[in-house]
C-alpha cells in the first residue's frame, strides 16, 4: 500500500452522517413528496436541533435547497450523491451476503459503515460482478460452491458459509 493512500479518506466528498442526510431526504420526497426538518430529525431519530445544524452545512454545499414553504430538496448533485450511496449500499450487501456468506443483519451494517466511500470505479467494477453473479451459469454456481473451500481454515468462522 503506498504511504499517502491512507490520506484519501478525507478527501471523500460524503461523510457517513451526511450521506444517510441525502438518502433520507431522498426517501422522504419519494414517500411523501416533501421533507422538512422535522420529519427527516423523526426519521433518523434525531433531535430537530442536530438535523438543523447537519443541514446548514449540506445547504452551504449546494446538496440541499430549501424552497419558501422551508421543504427541503435534492440539488441534482446531492440527488446524484444519494442515489450513488443506495446503490452502493445494495451491492454490497449483496455481495457480503451471497458472495461471501455474511450473516444478512452482519452485511446491512458493513454495507452502512462503507457505503459512502466506494468510488465510482470501484463501485462500477462490482455492479458488474455482481451482475455476473446473479447470473446463475453454471460456472458461477460452481465458483460460489467451491469458495468457502478456498477460505483458509485459520480464518474465523473456519471459512465455513452460511445460506
């Protein structure tokens, strides 16, 4: 691993707390056609208060716009952000779960804690692999029976998976 490579975390455009931002505002106008702070403080168990002060700085970005009736709304880049986010979120998922065996709870929150921080490249690279995946051919049948096989045993859980 290269010496600076640690340092591009920090250049990630999301961090965790402000992607679940998005998402949630996200899913509140596709729920209910509008999100204000309150609801979006109700839906990720927050007070109004911290919401606010989340917000301020999603708004001082251009992810987030607020229209005269204080309804909040996705710039296209902060939709795009969202959207890059979910998408990430359900390929690996599935990839923790069906490739790798992990426990569904187990993947829902690996797949939280990274989710955000996926490039597209990388994130690209494993739709298509998952694609390939889900594609049931046999040799992708087999490859999945024989890969708990190719885990070494030293590793915990013995390399045993689940499903």
């Amino acid at each position: 691993m290269s010496k600076e490579a640690w340092k591009e975390y920090e250049s990630n455009p999301l961090t965790h707390s402000a992607a679940h931002y998005l998402m949630t505002i996200r899913a509140l106008l596709q729920d209910q056609g509008y999100a204000r702070v309150t609801d979006i403080a109700r839906a990720m168990n927050i007070t109004r208060g911290s919401c606010s002060l989340s917000l301020k700085s999603l708004k001082r970005r251009g992810l987030v716009l607020e229209d005269a009736n204080k309804h909040l709304l996705l710039s296209p880049e902060g939709q795009r952000l969202a959207e890059l986010v979910e998408r990430n979120e359900e390929l690996l998922q599935a990839f923790f779960k069906d490739v790798l065996g992990v426990d569904a709870d187990q993947a829902e929150i690996d797949a939280c804690k990274i989710e955000h921080l996926l490039s597209i490249d990388t994130s690209t690279k494993l739709a298509h692999f998952m694609e390939y995946v889900r594609s049931s051919t046999p040799e992708v049948e087999a490859f999945l029976r024989r890969l708990p096989e190719a885990t070494p045993s030293t590793c915990p859980g013995g390399g045993k998976r689940e499903g």
